[in-house]
C-alpha cells in the first residue's frame, strides 16, 4: 500500500487559539468505505469557535481534534462492496453519519439524530475528526458524486448551501412573499439565494456591517440594509433570524407580520436567552428552529451547478492549507471577507 494512504497532513486544533498542520495517519478504506484525496474545503463559522474559544455551544473541545466539514476532493480509493465511486471522480462529502436506529432516525428526522457524527465535530468523545487534511477515509454513503458541469471548488459550498435549502424548506412556500434575512455571513447570504431562485417575492438583508451586505446584493437581495444606522422595523411574511445574536431576536420577533413565520438559524451562545415570548403569542407567530440538514446535500449539488453565481458571488479568498495562519485570520475579518476556501492541493 502506498505511504500516502498511511499518512498525510491536517489541520488539527489542539486548544483554543492553537491550531497545527499535523502529519495523521489514514485508514485504508474497509468495507463500504472511500477514501478521497480532499481538494477544497470551505472554512465555517464552528471552525472559528473552536479556534477562537475552544468550543462550538455544548460541543467542547477535550482532545486534539481535525477541523472542517465543508468538503469536496476526488475518490483516491474505494473499499470492499462499493460500487459507482471510481478512482479520480469528483465527489462532496455530506459530512454527518446518522445512526439510522435512534427515534429520530426511526421518524425519518436524520438531521436530528441523537448519536450522529458530525465531521469536525467535538460532541462526542472521541471527537470526530474532520476534513481539512489532503486524504481521509468516510463512509461511501457520505460521499456525493458530482452534477456534470458542477467544478470541485465549487462542490465544497453544498454544505452550507443544504443548511439554507434546509431552513427555506421549514417555511414550506416563499414564491411571492416578503421576506427579511436578518445576518448576511455565508449562511444569511445562501439563504438569500436560495430565496432568490424559489421566487420570493422581495427579501430583504440587514447586517451591522456593509461587506456582507454587499454579498447578500450579489445574491439576489432585493435591498440591504445596515442596522447600525437606523432601527429597522417593517414586517414581513417570513424572518430568518441567522446572526446568531440573542440581542437581535427582538427585532426579528418586531418584524415578522401578525400570524407570520420566525425561522431561527443563527446558533446562539451556551445558556438561556432573554425572548419577548408576549410578543410571540400576541402575534400568533409561528417559531421555528432549523438545525443542519439532510437530503438537501444533493439538492445543494444540482443548485450548484445549475446557478454558477452562487459560488462566484460567495467566495471572496482562497489559501493554500500551509497559509492556514492568514486564512482564519482573513475568514474572521468580516469587513473583508464571506466565505474563505483552502486548497488541500498547497
């Protein structure tokens, strides 16, 4: 077996603010299983928390663990009992591995399941390794083969892409309604995409800085709006909270219409958070959480490759793993950047 299949580099976070390119070991790939020769992967908003606070929520970190979960490479090679996943083809990697067994599971609800391993995650012990490395071994049910005019570097945005189709989808039908978008980081932007292609009737972005709102224009905004400068109160038929900040719930609450419908995205910090809860019944609006994804992944595949600007008008930076320094530090700039990409092949 060739020494690459054996080892190979990662990005592995060992604390809060240290953060390494390790040599790690690969699994040669077993039954059902692939290993892929990672070519791009996409830096997110966890992988900032665990370097800049050791923790995402409950999620924190105890032992080295391998950042990232935005993914896409080329198959290296397959193990036993997989078929259609040839060495050299294109593929992305859905990065959570449901039990299949729990009652959510059971329900049909994956994307809830109580033991399912996340890539590059820390909720369990031991951590689940993810992604930023040059090969890595997965199950072959993770991995997606690529649309055909769909480019690999592109390919890595299906996972945040799902979470946006998956948190329009708990709204049920957008086409012709008004829509508020309240956060336009990469998840706030890729909803207003994928809003913008479902037919929306107007959507509207507000953020505390103008760089992201220039992204959510590119993405098919219908106006932005800085909610630094004057309070912005007009009510919609639907609100997708998705900054994350406790304080901006209130006005999200304000802004969504009588009887409309509240979609919370934005993961908030660890412990209770203050919520108008009169309001929300006074109004009789419906409160919605939205939590990763599941079928969406292949969806966000199509998406992808059927609407090109997408990716064009996200990515703002790419870096090669060994320049991973001024990536994060890039990606943690929000009056720069959107999303940052590193290339696994430098």
């Amino acid at each position: 077996m060739p020494d690459i299949l054996r080892a190979t580099e990662a990005l592995v976070i060992h604390d809060r603010d240290d953060l390494r390119l390790d040599r790690v070991s690969v699994a040669e790939p077993g039954r059902g299983e692939v290993t892929v020769r990672v070519a791009w992967g996409g830096i997110c908003g966890s992988d900032m928390h665990y370097l800049k606070h050791g923790g995402v929520g409950a999620s924190v970190l105890r032992k080295p663990m391998i950042l990232g979960h935005e993914i896409s490479g080329f198959v290296e090679r397959s193990g036993p009992d997989v078929s259609g996943l040839a060495p050299g083809a294109p593929v992305a990697i859905h990065p959570a591995r449901p039990c299949g067994d729990c009652p959510e599971c059971r329900r049909g609800l994956r994307h809830l399941c109580r033991e399912t391993r996340f890539l590059g995650s820390a909720a369990f012990l031991p951590h689940t390794d993810g992604g930023f490395r040059r090969l890595m071994t997965v199950a072959a049910s993770q991995v997606y083969l690529l649309p055909q005019d769909l480019d690999v570097r592109s390919a890595c945005l299906a996972e945040p892409l799902s979470v946006a189709l998956h948190a329009i989808a708990r709204t049920g039908d957008v086409r012709g309604k008004t829509i508020l978008v309240q956060g336009a980081g990469p998840i706030g932007a890729l909803i207003v995409a994928g809003l913008a292609i479902a037919g929306a009737g107007s959507v509207v972005a507000t953020d505390l800085h103008d760089f992201p709102l220039s992204i959510a224009r590119r993405m098919g905004a219908t106006s932005v709006i800085n909610s630094t400068s004057a309070p912005y109160l007009a009510e919609h038929d639907i609100v997708f909270e998705a900054s994350g900040a406790p304080s901006a719930l209130p006005t999200a609450i304000a802004c969504a219409a009588k009887g409309g419908i509240l979609v919370q995205v934005g993961m908030f910090p660890p412990g209770n958070v203050g919520i108008p809860l009169g309001q929300i019944i006074a109004r009789e609006l419906d409160y919605r959480g939205s939590f990763r994804f599941d079928t969406e992944f292949g969806a966000a595949l199509d998406l992808l490759a059927a609407h090109p600007w997408i990716a064009d008008g996200l990515v703002t930076h790419r870096f090669g793993l060994t320049a991973f320094g001024e990536a994060f530090a890039t990606s943690l700039n929000r009056h720069q950047s959107s999303k940052v990409l590193l290339d696994m092949s430098r």
